[in-house]
C-alpha cells in the first residue's frame, strides 16, 4: 500500500469522524454547537425542522482526498464560503437584501482525541503490514 492509497483511507476516516460530529451537532472539541437564534418572522410560519449543517455533510459537498504528502478533508463549491462563516464566527448576508449578520463560530471540522487513535491504528495497521522481517 503507497502513501496516496493510506492517505486517502486516512482521508475517508477523517471525513466519517467529522460528518458524525456535524451530525451530532457538536464541535471537534465535543461542546455542543451555539444553539440558532431565534427567527422571528419564520416563527409564523413554522419553526425550522432540518438540523444546522444537514447539506454541509454530504460527501457531496463535504471532499475527502488523499495526495502523496497530504490527507485532506475539505469543503467545496459554493458551501466553502458558508463553512467558512460558520467556522471561524464571521459576519455575513444570509441573502442580498439581508443586513450583515454576526454568526456564532461553529467548529465544523478538527481534530477529537478519538481521530487521532484511529489515524494512529491506521498508521500502524499500515506499517505492519510492510514489515519485512
């Protein structure tokens, strides 16, 4: 198994781990996410059914890949800047004729104690097996 094959497992793994924590809503460092703020005028309507992030998570939008030097789990597309705001708490229009809305950081992707002993199990299962005795 070469570098690119285990980086992309290790890649996959990551991305599992992280799509479990954004569907527990919970950060990398297992603290629950900021809760919504309220909606004032959806609250007429009806209240807001589909979980923070429910889209975000898919491996549609949500990309796993393995390089020679790298394992990398990232977001793409149009839902990158949406991640971004998210994820570091920065201000921005929900849509063109909305003021600038600060938003509550939300740690969409990190790493848990619980990454870092399956990427170590990997690494070894890894080795092992290209162990020449």
């Amino acid at each position: 198994m070469g570098r690119r094959k285990i980086a992309a497992e290790i890649a996959k793994e990551l991305r599992r781990s992280q799509q479990q924590l954004i569907k527990e809503q919970k950060a990398p460092d297992v603290s629950p996410y900021q809760a919504r703020k309220r909606q004032p005028l959806r609250e007429k309507k009806g209240s807001i059914k589909r979980a923070m992030f429910q889209k975000l998570r898919t491996s549609r939008y949500m990309k796993a890949s393995g390089r020679n030097d790298a394992a990398v789990v990232e977001f793409t597309g149009k839902v990158l800047r949406i991640a971004r705001v998210h994820h570091y708490g920065l201000r921005d229009q929900p849509n063109t004729h909305a003021r600038d809305i600060q938003y509550d950081e939300r740690q969409l992707l990190g790493f848990t104690d619980e990454d870092e002993k399956i990427l170590t199990e990997l690494l070894l299962k890894h080795i092992n097996r290209n162990v020449w005795y």
